[in-house]
C-alpha cells in the first residue's frame, strides 16, 4: 500500500491523504470543489462544484499518469437530490462515453458545506 499526495490538487482539510494505491487499484478520496490554489469553493451552482470537484479528481489522477478513463466506480455525495439532474449532466459531459459504475447519494451536509463531493477508484493498466 502506498500513500500517494499530489502538490498540485486541493490539500487535504483533514487527516488523509489524495489516494491510496494498493495492487493495481487507486482509490481517491473525496473531492470537494474546492479551488486548489485559494481552497475556497468554486462556483455557486451544482454544475460549476461538479465540474470543479471532477477537475481535482482529473488533478490527482494526471499526478499518477492516469486519467478519467481509468476509473472503474465512482461514488457521489450530494448535499440536496433536487441537484441530481444538474450534476448528472456535467458528470456525463466530462466522463463522455467511458461510464464508470457509480453509486449518488443525498448526504446532510458535505465538508464546507459544498453541494457535491466524488470519490472514486481507479485502474492501473497492466
């Protein structure tokens, strides 16, 4: 197992790390749309925080030489499901045809009280 921070991605507000990499699997932690230089939360709307939190995911996956197309499963936390429809179309912008299995769920709250948070798990190509 391998703990794995990447200088250029949002850092971590608590005690953890970007990702872990154990056999051929990358598992990232949750990103929040946060902008990585300020660590203040981009954007007002869902489809602006999806498509920042999307963003520091690409971030921390370029780090390890991988991108969106390795992610095999990603889990989405949203702040309200009124927001589904609005992420989805972002989320499916960027992903374009790849489509990972993911699992979305309504959360109270998200850590700034951002409206979205992903996390998600990769492959490594043999």
């Amino acid at each position: 197992m391998k703990v794995i921070n990447i200088p250029e991605a949002p850092q971590a507000i608590g005690p953890y790390c970007h990702a872990i990499k154990s056999g051929n699997l990358i598992f990232c932690s949750g990103q929040t749309p946060l902008d990585p230089a300020t660590m203040t939360l981009v954007g007002d709307t869902i489809q602006e925080q999806t498509a920042q939190a999307l963003q520091n995911i690409t971030v921390v996956l370029n780090g390890l030489g991988l991108s969106l197309q390795n992610v095999v499963k990603t889990t989405v936390f949203l702040k309200d499901m009124a927001d589904f429809q609005g992420m989805n179309a972002v989320y499916a912008q960027i992903f374009g045809s790849h489509t990972p299995a993911r699992t979305t769920i309504a959360v109270k709250q998200n850590p700034l009280d951002a409206l979205v948070e992903i996390e998600c798990i990769a492959e490594i190509p043999e």
